[in-house]
C-alpha cells in the first residue's frame, strides 16, 4: 500500500528559531521554512524530516537522528568547535569513554549530543 510513498519523519521542538538555526548553522543541513512554524530538514540522499513545534514539548528519550560518518573523531572536533556538546553515559547498558564517545562490542563506534530542545542525535562511524 505504502511502498511507493515518500515517506519521511517528524519531531517536536520547544522552539523553532534556535532549532532552524542549530539544524542550518551549527549542523550545516539544508532547512526550508514551509510557513506555520513548520521546518523541513533536507538530508543527504533524499531522506527529510519534519521539525514541528509544541508548547508542552519533551525531549525525545531515544536517539531521532543519526549521522554517519568516516572519522569520527573529526566530526565531533567541528561540531565542538561550532559549541556542541557530547553526552557522557556511565550505566550498566551503555558506557562512553571521557570524550563521550561509545566503542562497544555491539555497534558501531557513535557519540551523543542534544539540540537546544533537548532531543537525541548521534554521530557514528561507519566503516
């Protein structure tokens, strides 16, 4: 029924100028403003996200975007230098080393870091 859609995602900001300027400026992804504070992120490939807003937003407790990359290291060097800060986790499911990068067994080589509204994302490392 839905194979030939163009299906796409959605979250929920508390803000949606600091999100189009941490989506477009600090991330560098392309962002188009469709008009009743509705965002659209353009993604590598075709892929897009809806970024809506929501005056009882809460942050998603779960990673909405991942974005994979050949040094990790790298590009977690830009995006601090451009004021982002990675996530330290120290539980029993999930451990980060002090730069808050995550080298388990299990996955890939990823680090967390949150947008102003305080929703998950991730870089990782793909081979």
């Amino acid at each position: 029924m839905f194979g030939r859609t163009r299906a796409f995602s959605g979250f929920s900001v508390d803000d949606i100028d600091r999100a189009r300027r941490f989506y477009g400026e600090t991330l560098g992804l392309e962002v188009t403003d469709l008009g009743g504070g509705l965002l659209r992120l353009e993604l590598a490939g075709g892929g897009q996200v809806l970024i809506y807003p929501k005056p009882d937003h809460e942050p998603a407790t779960y990673t909405i975007l991942n974005f994979p990359v050949t040094h990790l290291e790298a590009a977690m060097g830009e995006l601090r230098e451009r004021g982002v800060e990675f996530e330290k986790y120290d539980t029993d499911d999930l451990k980060t080393d002090p730069t808050g990068v995550s080298d388990a067994d299990t996955g890939p080589r990823i680090a967390w870091f949150k947008d102003p509204a305080g929703n998950i994302l991730s870089v990782l490392e793909e081979d």
